[in-house]
C-alpha cells in the first residue's frame, strides 16, 4: 500500500478553520492542564534519542528533527525517526513552543524563542555526542524556524544541513484565509496574544518580515526543501522554496507524479520524501527518488 493519501473529502477551508478551532479549544478548555503533559519530552523511541549514540564514520553528524505547529517530538517522526536510525544515523527530536496548560500540542509559542530552545538543544546534543556540527530536519513550522536559530543565534556554526519538509518559509497565506483576518475585529489580536506561533506564520507578518530580510539562507549550510504541490496549508506552495547558494528545492511530484501527500502525509509518513531526506543527509551516497523508493 503506498504511504501517501489526500486530504479528507471536505472542503479545504474547512480544515484549516478546524485546527483553528482545535487551538481555540485548547486555550479555553479547563481540561487542559499542564499536569498532563506527555512523557514524549524524556521518552526513547524506537531506537532515537539516544544520549549515548556516537555518531559514526559514514554518518559523522547527528540529526535533529524539529516538529511542526501542533507537532511534539514524538508523533511526528514515529515513522521517519526509526527509518533513520535503520540507515545508522543517531537521531535526536525536541518539544518546543509549549504553552501553558496546554499538553501534546506544541510549536505555538513565539517562534523566535522556540529558536532559542533549538539553539539549547543541539548544543546539549553536540555535547553528548562529541560531533562539531549536527544536520536538521524539520517538518512545517519546523523547516522553517531554524532559520532563525541560523540567521540570528548563531546556528550556522553549528549546522551542516538544514532539510525542511513543506516549511513556511515565507509564510502561508493558508489559501488566502488570512486576508480575512482584518474583516473579523478581534480575531487577530486574539490569534496574537493567545497562539503567537500561528500569528508570526502569516506571510507578511512581523517575524516573517524579519526572518527574510536580506536573503534566505546564510554562508556554510546546506538547505533542502521538500515540498508538495497538494500543500494544503503552506500556501502557496512555491513560497516554501530558499533562493540561494547551496540550496536544493525539491517537488515530491517530480520525483513521482502518483504521490499526492499533502501537508501532513509529506512529513509523517511518505517514505518517498524520507528518502529524499536521506538523499540530503549524505549527497555523496544518494540513489535517484522515484516512486519505488517506497520500498527502500
């Protein structure tokens, strides 16, 4: 059966309003407390998060993986962590953008200082693991808000390789539901004080305006974009793309036309992008992506 499927047989629209709401929920429902929060953060699964994993000669640097918007460290890369430990690579994940009172679901703090949790994260990492540099791969939001972390906090020196799987990074217009935002008094402050995460994703917003000044990507790192023309939440799609040196810009469907992951699939489950991520981890021993990468 091949790892990828569309999006529910409902509109569009109608999803994005939905984790909306789910984020609302979260806010204002009593239930959620922090006394829940999920054992994901200290949990060793299937092999990764591993503190005493010594990276090894054919795969010298340990890799990151940083989840997306509602994403923790756990159930967004219960499929691509272990295909990555398989291949011998020392595979660490993190939580960050934690609210309070608000469990499992992460990444809607303010993204600049979920950069500075990455930022303590690799270097506890490079610690544990003795490497001088380590390689990311992030998912959505998680794609994206390294950037920051190499741009403004230092990372570069830090970072061989950033691979982001459909990353914002350029925003969303989250197929044009934020221009409507001014048209509902209220609505956007609200998404402001309340899930700073989600407002500083709005292409054009603040944090995007600073993130993009000057150019997208910085001397000394590698950057992969793996992208999918079904995208039904980065949008539009092309925005995912760097434009720089060093930068690769990959569409899944180039690779193969029957793939139709859309933004959620791309990063949790198609191992027709998780080859291409680790086509992008070690580009010297790279094998072409096609659909019958399903089954390596």
């Amino acid at each position: 059966m091949l790892p990828w499927f569309r999006a529910a047989r409902v509109p569009r629209t109608r999803g994005l309003l939905a984790a909306l709401l789910l984020a609302l929920t979260l806010l204002i429902a009593p239930t959620a407390t922090a006394t829940a929060a999920p054992a994901a953060a200290t949990a060793t699964s299937r092999g990764w998060n591993d503190y005493g994993c010594k990276p090894s000669a054919a795969h010298p640097r340990p890799v990151v993986l940083v989840h997306g918007t509602f994403g923790n460290s756990i159930d967004n890369w219960l499929v691509l962590a272990p295909y990555l430990v398989n291949r011998g690579y020392c595979v660490f994940s993190l939580d960050y953008g934690q609210l309070p009172g608000v469990p499992f679901f992460h990444g809607l703090g303010p993204i600049d200082k979920s950069a500075e949790q990455l930022d303590a994260f690799v270097d506890k990492v490079l610690d544990a693991t003795g490497a001088p540099k380590a390689d990311l791969v992030g998912h959505s939001q998680g794609g994206m808000m390294p950037n920051y972390y190499l741009k403004f906090l230092g990372g570069a020196d830090k970072v061989n390789a950033l691979v982001g799987i459909a990353p914002d990074n350029h925003g969303t217009t989250l197929l044009g539901l934020t221009k409507l935002l001014p048209h509902f008094p209220g609505v956007e402050k609200f998404i402001t004080d309340k899930t700073p995460g989600l407002a500083d994703q709005v292409a054009g917003s603040p944090f995007i305006t600073k993130l993009t000044a000057g150019g997208d990507t910085v001397p000394g790192v590698r950057y992969t974009v793996i992208a999918t023309k079904y995208d039904q939440v980065v949008t539009p799609y092309r925005t995912q793309y760097l434009d720089g040196p060093n930068v690769r810009n990959v569409l899944l469907q180039d690779l193969c036309p029957l793939d139709l992951s859309e933004h959620v699939a791309i990063g949790t489950v198609d191992r027709i992008a998780f080859h291409e991520v680790a086509n992008a981890l070690d580009p010297a021993r790279a094998t072409p992506t096609t659909c019958a990468s399903v089954v390596g």
